[in-house]
C-alpha cells in the first residue's frame, strides 16, 4: 500500500450523522403515503440516490405513481432534510474525525470527498469542514448512483490520481461496492456483519490516525 497518496471519503454516516436525518425525512414521507417505514428498511437506502430510495420506498408500500408525482415527492422529503441538517454544527461531526483528517494531511495523503449528497457544501460548510479536502465530488457533480463507480473515479480524477493510489472510506453497501468497482482500496466504517465486500472495516475514528491505519 506504499504507492497510496489520497484518500476518499463518503459523507453521511462517515464523516458526520446525517443518516438519522435521512431516515426521520423518509420516515416522514411514507407515513403520508401510509407505508410502514422501519429502521430495517431504511438500511436498503444508504449510499442509493434519492430516485432510487423513492422507488424503494414505493415498492415497500406497493404503491405505483407517474413521474411527476414521484419527483414532487423526492422534492418534499429533501426539503425536510435540507431543514433538518439546517441545525447542524461541528458538534455533529463523528468522534475522532477531526483528528484523523488532520493527521491524514500531515502524511501528506491528499483528501477527496466522494458523496451522492447534493447538500454536501451545505453540510460541510455547517461543520467547518471544507477546508479539509483538497475536491469535493458531490450528487451535483455525478450522474450515476453507487455502486455505479463514477463518483469514486471523479475524486481520483480531481486528485490528479490513479484509482489503484487511492482508498475509500465508506459506510453503505452501496458504496463499498462503488470502491470496489472502481478498482480502489476499500476501508468501510461501521459493522463487519454489514460491509462484508470491504477490505477493512473500522467501527469509527475515534482514537484513529494515519499511522494507526494497518494497510
């Protein structure tokens, strides 16, 4: 891993906890579609683009809509997010990611954020956070939802860098297959039972710098 010289980070769940927020919109939008919306349901969105994490919804509740309907609604539920991460501060930036980004930068490794997220200036703009990545590829820079790899090969691209010199931290399925398609490194944050697919997993930040990282 010695030719690695940056690093891709996803947003949501990795970086800060804004899936929470995910789920309260959603959760929101199928209570008034009368769908039954659990927790369990909601892990099948994480890291898919807000289109597709309708049409999940809709299959859940058997419900068929045109396609001006489904794009109102899309509308509603991010407008509800985008209310919701309005109250965001640093305080809701994961434990131990500040000092990992800081020691990842005094390694000299070069920071890239990959995220399907649209509000991602928004979110890192609130937390303080954009002066940390060196390019910002966002859902407004992409065309294709993860596990689609383009969003990971965009940041290698902004980078001035091959996919082989970079590796991935993410938190969905979705995503840890994106990386992999991409033909990168991927480490996943979260549960092994979940990101099975991922080359390492680290349950968070906290306590982690480059150094500490066994690659």
């Amino acid at each position: 891993m010695h030719n690695i010289k940056g690093f891709i980070f996803d947003l949501d769940g990795v970086l800060v906890d804004t899936a929470k927020y995910h789920y309260l919109a959603w959760r929101r939008l199928a209570e008034e579609l009368n769908i039954d919306f659990s927790l369990r349901d909601n892990e099948r969105l994480k890291g898919v683009s807000r289109m597709q994490s309708l049409e999940i919804i809709l299959e859940i509740g058997n419900i068929t809509l045109n396609d001006a309907t489904k794009i109102e609604l899309a509308q509603k539920k991010n407008n509800w997010y985008v209310e919701y991460i309005s109250k965001l501060t640093p305080e809701d930036i994961l434990p131990g990611v500040i000092g990992f980004l800081e020691s990842v930068r005094d390694n000299g490794i070069k920071v890239a954020l990959g995220s399907a997220s649209k509000n991602s200036m928004l979110i890192l703009d609130k937390l303080n956070l954009t002066n940390y990545f060196d390019a910002i590829i966002d859902g407004t820079k992409v065309s294709k939802a993860k596990p689609n790899p383009e969003v990971f090969l965009k940041g290698a691209e902004a980078l001035n860098l091959l996919p082989n010199q970079c590796i991935v931290f993410e938190d969905a399925e979705a995503g840890v297959e994106a990386a992999i398609n991409a033909g990168m490194y991927c480490i996943g944050i979260g549960s092994k039972d979940v990101l099975k697919k991922a080359h390492l997993v680290l349950s968070g930040f906290y306590n982690m710098t480059f150094d500490k990282l066994e690659l």
